[in-house]
C-alpha cells in the first residue's frame, strides 16, 4: 500500500510553505511524489518547489472532482507505477473540497491515506468562512488536522475566534496553533499521522457524511458524476455583526477562461473584513436562480470562482510587481481577488517569485523558470484590468 497525505486549504492559506518544510524536515529519507492540482490553467507552486528536489506531477485546469476523478485515478495510479514512492502527497486546488479529494483517493487501489490535513490562515478564517462557506467548511469538516498559519502576529482574542469558529465545524480533530518557526517538521508530521484513534476518526467521519447526506438527499447527480458534489447555483448571504461600515454594491462580469463556456454576470457584495481593522463592508451575494437550492450546497468551483493566467517574457522591477499586488485590493476594479502567485523576470537578471492574499504580500526572488508565469484567482475576476495592471 502506497501512503498518501492530502494537504487541503483554502487560497493562500500556506499549503505549499507547510509542505516545503515537512520535505525539508519531516519526511526525512522517505521517496516522495507530490501532485499538485492547480485551479486555472497556469501551474505556478511546481516551480516554487523545484528546489525541494522531489517529483511533482501536476494537474491544471480544474478541481479533482466530477470532471477529473478519472483523470486523477489514471495519475495517481501512473506515479504508483513510475515512481513506486513511499509516500505520495497531494495538494488540491485552494478551492477544491476536501471530501471530494478524500473520495477520489479512496477510489483507488492500493492506496492508503494517512494524513487529511486543512491548513488555514487564522487571520482570515472568519470572512472566508463568511463568503464561501460551502467550501470552506468542507475543508474544516473532513480534515483529520487542523493547521493554523500566520499565528504568530495575530492578537490572542482573534485566534481564539478564529478557533471557535473552527469548533463549531469540527470539534474532534486536532487543530495546531503553534507558529511554525517554533516546531519541527517531525512534530507536524506527527500531529498529521496520529491526529486521533482509528475508532474515534471513523466516528467522526461517519457524522459528518450522515450530516453532508442530510444536506444532499434530493439532489440529482449528473450523468457523469462520481461524487457527492454536483452543479448548481451559488447563494452568498452574510452579516456582518461586528461592522457598521457602508456597503457597496459591485456588479462584476465573470469571463472564464475556457472559451466554450457561456459567460455568466452575477451580482456581487463582497464582505470584505479584517479582523484587526474595521474596513468596509461589501456584502456578497449570488442571485440564485432556483430557490431550491439557495440552502442546499452542491457547486462547483467554477461557478463560484474564477481565474486568468498567463505566460509571459516581460522583464519587472521588484517595484513595479509591489504595486500590481497593492493594486489587487481594489475589489471595485480587479473583482474579488483572493490569490495571486507568479514567477517572472526581474530586470536586473533576477527572477522575481511573488505570492498574494488580500491586505498582504511577498516579494522574493528565487530560481528561474523556463518562461515567466503570473496566476490570479478570485470572484469575479475583470481579467482585461488585471492583464492591464501587469502590462501584459
């Protein structure tokens, strides 16, 4: 039996750090495969972990779910064969569902999952819960650990809620609070294969698919579909209770990236919320179309999300990517943007690595690629903007 860890997390929350570190400390010795399933088009976190000196198969252009379970059957199988590791990891798409990805695996012979883990920014984690709860909870229910980032410069009353929170999900499953500069690679890998007993985890997994089976019980798979997960329409509601700042009312035009899908205008508020500072507050909702199933949840990532990528041999300055990432906060002109990663040419011979969640950034640079990459992923995404922000 092949190991296999899922590293699941919403955009941005730090999959790819956390798994730099385990390779670099934690899985000392051991063969490794990493799929990495990117949402869009352009694969950018391979390039990041080139230097980790491990085989990396990568799956882009969608979510390992209905549309790609038997692609992913095929690849898991063929890296079984090819590379006969000892442990094969898979990070998931930020805006894939973790149950998905936990049945798709399962479906496979000779596979054995010893990790299910959700990593998720403690600063963040009340306004994503807030606007993409579907998927967001997904992830905290069907996760064995619960990995907290960025806890470190966060204020103890905003861990506490962002903990709270998760409880309200997932209350059996451990949940590591611990900045990640103060613990070990081996100490995280250990949390992630002991998270509970074998009796206590299939309990708890077996309530949360009678609870998920309660929210889904009429609704219809589609002709191809092989999980529990299947199209329909998007409903965001949310309150603010802790804000009072003014709302804005944003209409933003969803333009995908595959040409043969029909384009789709949506409505949006968009609930922006920092939990250290009172921002606006943009409410967000989809205008849903079927009553049916504004309480049911059975969408896929693409009708909730959206992303442009692109290629590109144009040469930047450090500052010049600074201010497109600063730039990207404004929801009004760019849409609701909630990662951005790249890797391009920096003027001085340099190659400039970049990553982006909303209010923060970082700028590096780091090794060559074989042609400059840039990845933006959000709600309603206006990808001429974008495309013109980055001077392409």
């Amino acid at each position: 039996m092949t190991k296999v860890d899922i590293f699941s997390g919403f955009l941005g929350a730090g999959k790819t750090t956390l798994i730099k570190k385990l390779i670099a400390d934690g899985y000392n010795g051991a063969k490794l495969v990493l799929i990495e399933n990117e949402f869009g088009q352009i694969g950018i976190d391979g390039g990041f972990l080139k230097e980790s000196g491990i085989n990396i198969t990568e799956m882009n252009s969608g979510c390992i779910c209905c549309s790609l379970v038997g692609d992913f059957g095929t690849a898991l199988k063929d890296v079984i064969d090819q590379f006969a590791p000892d442990r094969i990891l898979i990070e998931p798409s930020g805006v894939g569902k973790l149950s998905d990805v936990v049945a798709a695996v399962k479906r496979v012979e000779g596979t054995e999952i010893c990790g299910t883990v959700t990593v998720i920014d403690a600063s963040k984690c009340r306004i994503y819960l807030k606007n993409f709860k579907e998927f967001y909870e997904n992830q905290i229910k069907y996760a064995g650990t619960i990995i907290l980032s960025r806890t470190g410069n966060i204020a103890q009353d905003k861990l506490d809620q962002a903990i709270a929170l998760i409880r309200e999900i997932n209350d059996h499953s451990q949940i590591i609070t611990t900045p990640w500069d103060e613990l070990s690679g081996v100490q995280i890998l250990k949390a992630i294969e002991e998270p509970l007993t074998a009796a206590d985890m299939a309990a708890a997994l077996l309530e949360a698919e009678q609870h998920e089976h309660e929210h889904h019980h009429h609704h219809e798979h589609g002709e191809d579909c092989e999980c529990e997960e299947c199209k329909g329409h998007h409903h965001h509601d949310h309150d603010d209770d802790d804000d009072d700042d003014d709302e804005h009312e944003h209409h933003h035009h969803h333009d995908h990236d595959d040409d043969d899908h029909d384009e789709h205008e949506h409505h949006h508020h968009h609930d922006h919320d920092d939990d250290d500072d009172d921002d606006d507050e943009h409410e967000h909702h989809h205008h849903d179309h079927d009553h049916e199933h504004e309480h049911h949840h059975h969408h896929h990532a693409d009708e909730v999300f959206d992303s442009i990528g692109f290629e590109t041999s144009k040469r930047f300055t450090k500052a010049e990517i600074e201010n497109a990432l600063k730039a990207l906060d404004d929801s009004e002109k760019y849409g609701m943007i909630l990662r951005s990663k790249g890797i391009v040419a920096g003027e001085d011979g340099t190659w400039i690595h970049f990553d982006f969640v909303p209010e923060e950034s970082e700028v590096r640079t780091g090794a060559s690629d074989v042609t400059g990459k840039i990845v933006v992923i959000g709600s309603g995404v206006k990808k001429d903007a974008v495309k013109e922000l980055f001077g392409i």
